[in-house]
C-alpha cells in the first residue's frame, strides 16, 4: 500500500505542475529531511572531497529515474 504512494502523487502532481518542477521538489523535500539527519549523525564528513562522484551519482541514480518516472505518468491513464 505504501509503496504505491508516490505514484498516485506524482499523477496528481503533474495535472498542474510541470514533471521538472515535481522531481525538483521531490528532491528538495527529501534533502531537506535528510541532509539535517546525515549532519546529526556525522556521515557527511566522508564525503567531502568526493562532490563531483556524489552529484553524479545523484544525478544518474535519483533525479534520472524520479524524472522519467514522472514524464511515463503524463502518458499513462
């Protein structure tokens, strides 16, 4: 049940906002949560030094699929 969330989301979403701008915010409200949980805990320490692997990696793993995702819900019913 919980799983299927984001996806009836996402179809309500893209009625009034463009599939870039929900991805956009998507992302924005998970780093938001995260990035304040990855400081508390001490992670992030590791990571300097290694931005351009990890905003890669963000870029092909997370906001690729979240937007092609959203662009295949436009075209489904």
């Amino acid at each position: 049940f919980l799983w299927g969330i984001p996806y009836l989301l996402i179809k309500i979403a893209i009625d009034d906002l463009s599939p870039v701008l929900v991805v956009a915010g998507r992302v924005a409200i998970a780093a938001a949560v995260l990035i304040p949980v990855a400081l508390l805990r001490g992670t992030l320490g590791s990571l300097r030094g290694h931005l351009r692997v990890v905003a890669l990696i963000s870029a092909v793993h997370i906001i690729g699929p979240f937007l092609l995702i959203t662009y295949g819900e436009q075209h489904i019913t």
